[in-house]
C-alpha cells in the first residue's frame, strides 16, 4: 500500500504543478491586460463624416454650374486620459469642432474669361470651429488655413435658428458672412499683369461675401441620418469688385444633399 501511495503522489505531483503554474499564468495575464482593458475603453473618439453631391459653380465668381462632391466631419466625443468631451446635436452652450473645406482646380483652359490667368491647384482648408448653442438658436465661427493650393486664412461667421419639424426631422436657417487674409483673395479673385483677357488686379483681405444658408436633416437612425443644403452667397468687398467676379458671378448659390454617418473608435 506504501508503494502505491508514493507511486500516486509521483504521478500526481507534477499535475498540481501544471495546475499551479497555470493558476499563477492566468493571475499575471490578468493583472496585464486588466489594465489594457480599461484603457481601451477610456479611449474613444466619435465623430460624425457626411459625404454627397452639391451643384455650385465651377469657381468662386462663375456663372457656370456644375455637380460635385461635397463633405462634411465634426466631433462629438473625445476621451483620452484627462481629456473628456461629449457633445450632441441636442447639447447647449460651448463645443469645438474640425472646420475643412475642399477647393477643386480651376483650369484657366475651361474658361475663356480667364484666358491668361495661371491655373489655381486644388486646396486644402483645415482649422478649427467653435459654436455656441441655445435652445432652438446657435452662433458659430469656423477659421481654416489652406494646406495644399494656398497658404491663406479663410473663416464665416454665422447663426442659426432651427426648428424640429418632427423628432426625426429639424430644419435650421441663418445668415452667414465670409472672409479671407490678402493670399486667400489673391488665390481665388487676383489677375497678374500678364494676364491677357482681364485687367490685372491684387485685391486686400477682409469681408469676402456675405448671405444665408438653410439646411434639413433627417435622422434615418441612430448613427445615419440625411441632410439637404441651400446656399445663397453674394461676394462683396476687394472679391466683388474682382475682374474674374466682374465676367461672372457676384451671387452663387450652392444646393446639395449629403449622407451623414455616426463612428465610434475605441482603442
């Protein structure tokens, strides 16, 4: 019986070492990703990213109109160690957001009015826009520099009032005033001296346009909704009197419709 007992505690001993070692394996798994875990779930970031189509003018001061793609982003939650930001459609007072605005190439080929002028490269606007929320009224500012294409500043200021047509439908109308520093104008309104169909012009910064917007959304979901923009804008100041605004346009009006989806990034 002796023999057999120390047979058994032979076999047996090495079992509870594998049972120990695992016991201690899955304590010190736990302590490491314990940690991790709970990180991951402080870090999130969510924000919202419409895309979808826009009939505007081939340029800023065209008479001529095209379709085009047109976009949209803005942060709604941001936590990350000490930093904790939420914001909705629904919240009142202060929030921040991304401000960008995307400008296509102006081919002076396309355009006999522009015979002469050099060709202006797509541009990148980012920056930042702030908005101050009432119930049922808003006042915002957005202030963007150009990245790619120039290297100006560029920003609107606004308000808004808005009305809930219903729980899932809100329709939102208000004045606008746009303005540029002396690159952005040269940019977009300015004529060199060699230019051969338009007189030569350098125009200043400041007030750039001014007129209202509309807008309707309609939440289809919990993260998707769609959303249809009128536009209405009359360049003014150094942009109006613009050689480029005088063969085309001061007023442009802007008419699109845009498909808005709500992300969640944890990590």
């Amino acid at each position: 019986m002796e023999c057999q007992k120390d047979v058994s505690e032979r076999i047996l001993m090495p079992v509870r070492a594998i049972k120990s070692l695992v016991s201690v394996a899955a304590l010190v798994t736990a302590g490491i990703l314990a940690p991790t875990v709970s990180l991951a779930q402080d870090r999130v970031v969510g924000f919202e990213l419409g895309l979808g189509a826009q009939f505007a003018p081939e340029y800023e001061g065209s008479d001529e109109y095209s379709v085009g793609p047109t976009g949209t982003a803005s942060l709604n939650e941001l936590r990350f160690g000490s930093i904790n930001f939420s914001s909705s459609p629904d919240d009142l007072g202060l929030s921040l957001g991304p401000s960008f605005r995307y400008l296509a190439e102006r081919d002076s080929d396309d355009f006999d009015e522009l015979d002469g002028i050099p060709d202006n490269d797509a541009a990148v606007e980012l920056g930042l826009k702030a908005t101050y929320k009432w119930e049922g009224f808003q006042v915002f500012g957005q202030l963007r520099k150009g990245v790619t294409g120039h290297e100006g500043l560029v920003g609107e200021l606004g308000a808004d009032a808005k009305y809930e047509i219903s729980g899932a439908t809100s329709l939102s109308f208000g004045p606008r005033v746009g303005f540029g520093d002396d690159e952005y104008m040269d940019y977009a309104f300015g004529v060199p001296n060699s230019a051969t169909a338009l007189s030569a012009y350098d125009p200043d910064g400041g007030i750039r346009s001014f007129g209202a917007e509309a807008r309707i959304r309609h939440d289809l979901g919990a993260k998707t909704a769609i959303e249809g923009r009128l536009a209405w804008e009359r360049l003014a100041g150094d942009a109006e009197d613009s050689p480029i605004v005088e063969a085309g346009s001061r007023d442009q009006l802007r008419l699109g419709v845009m498909l808005i989806r709500k992300f969640q990034l944890r990590f």
